[in-house]
C-alpha cells in the first residue's frame, strides 16, 4: 500500500522524506587535548566546544524510506560533537557521502555536507560487517565491523536519534536536524568492534595519529517510521 503523502513537517522542506528500515555500522572516538585546536578549528564558529570532543564514524544503510516510489541510500559521515549556546549538543558532520540524488539534493538544501562517491557500500562478510566509501579511487574510510561482546562507553547517551547541528544560511545560526519517530517495529543491536582505515587527505584526517583505528561500537538493525526533519520552523 502507497503511504499518503506527508504532511510539510517544515519550511522549504519540499518533499516529506522518512525511513521505515534501515540498518548500519557507528563508531566513536574520544580526542586528546593535543588535538583541541584543531577539533575547534573544524567545527562552526556558531558551536561551542563541548565537555568531551568526540570523532563519530557511521555507515547505514536506508533500506525502505518513503513516500513511494523513493528507493532506499547509503549514507556516511565523519561527526564532531558539538555544543550549541542553548545548551543542545549534537553532531556537526564534516563529511557525509550519500548514494540517493534525493537525498543528495534535499540534504545540500538545509546543510549537510553530502556529495556524491564513487561508490558507497555496506554489506556482510563471514559474520562481519564492511562499510567503505569509496571516491577518487582513494577507500576515504573503511569500517568493519566484528561482533564481540564489549563495554560501549556511549551507549544510551550518544544514539543514532542524537541531532545534527548544521550550518545555516542565516549568519550564527544552525539548523537543528532530529529524527522524529512515529512508529517502532524492531530495534535491534550488537555490540563488537569497529576497525577504522583512512586514505584521505582531509582536514580531519589530523585528528588522529594514524589511520589505523579501532573502538568498541555497534551495528544496529531497525524498523518502524520516522521522519528526517529540522526540529525547529526556523534556525535557532
């Protein structure tokens, strides 16, 4: 059955676009004093800095989203967290490879830093799980992903449904990007971990001394409804 058309959940959204299943790889990185500079550097002018800067790596896969016909995307991105002055913290995505022109299109529109890879994948290896992004023949980062029962520092705090905090047109403002869930099937998680491997030379790639990493993190398998949504009519 076709869902009716959505209702316009904010202004200039043009087309309301959601999830009903989606699955994926995330990871999260503490960052050193020495790094502090840099970490500041990277995020908005707008965003304070927050009590405990954190590096998020993610793969998911959006394997059902509406209203039909849209097809599903891959989606990808390096996250600073950042604190905003009403006192909101959320992430500040410095990167975000998408494989959906939608998505790609609608996601520019409102602040994400998305473009198109030259390939993005996520798929099952002997028990594992391998997400790379692939562009200018370069792995820019590879996750993999290997069930382990593990301690997940973040666990409860730092979710999947943690906001984004997005450069907005508007000179000091953000645009605050929520989740908003109508409806939970299934969610399901599994704790391992992430092996990390970087081949790029952007700015981010300095917060780390190699480009070999690994951090306890979680692939996760959900379905229900929600909506990809600003959280405010305006930027705060």
């Amino acid at each position: 059955m076709k869902d009716k058309k959505p209702k316009k959940i904010y202004n200039k959204q043009l087309v309301g676009v959601g999830v009903k299943k989606s699955r994926g790889i995330h990871t999260i990185f503490e960052i050193g004093n020495n790094q502090h500079e840099l970490y500041r550097n990277l995020l908005l002018d707008s965003l304070e800095m927050p009590l405990n800067p954190r590096v998020k790596f993610y793969i998911f896969h959006f394997l059902k989203i509406f209203p039909w016909p849209l097809r599903g995307y891959l989606e990808a991105s390096v996250c600073l967290l950042g604190k905003h002055s009403s006192g909101i913290e959320g992430w500040y995505p410095i990167t975000m490879p998408v494989t959906g022109t939608l998505a790609l299109w609608t996601g520019l529109k409102v602040g994400y830093p998305k473009y198109k890879p030259q390939s993005l994948t996520l798929k099952s290896q002997n028990g594992n799980w391998i997400g790379k992004v692939l562009h200018d023949d370069r792995a820019h980062f590879t996750l993999e992903f290997s069930p382990e029962d593990v301690d997940i520092p973040w666990r409860g705090i730092l979710t999947t449904d943690t906001p984004f905090l997005l450069n907005s047109k508007l000179s000091g403002k953000i645009n605050l990007m929520k989740p908003s869930v109508h409806k939970e099937k299934l969610y399901k998680e599994e704790t391992g971990m992430v092996s990390v491997t970087i081949d790029s030379d952007e700015p981010w790639t300095n917060l780390f001394n190699t480009n070999e990493l690994k951090a306890p993190g979680i692939f996760f398998q959900w379905e229900g409804k929600k909506y990809l949504t600003r959280d405010q009519k305006k930027p705060i």
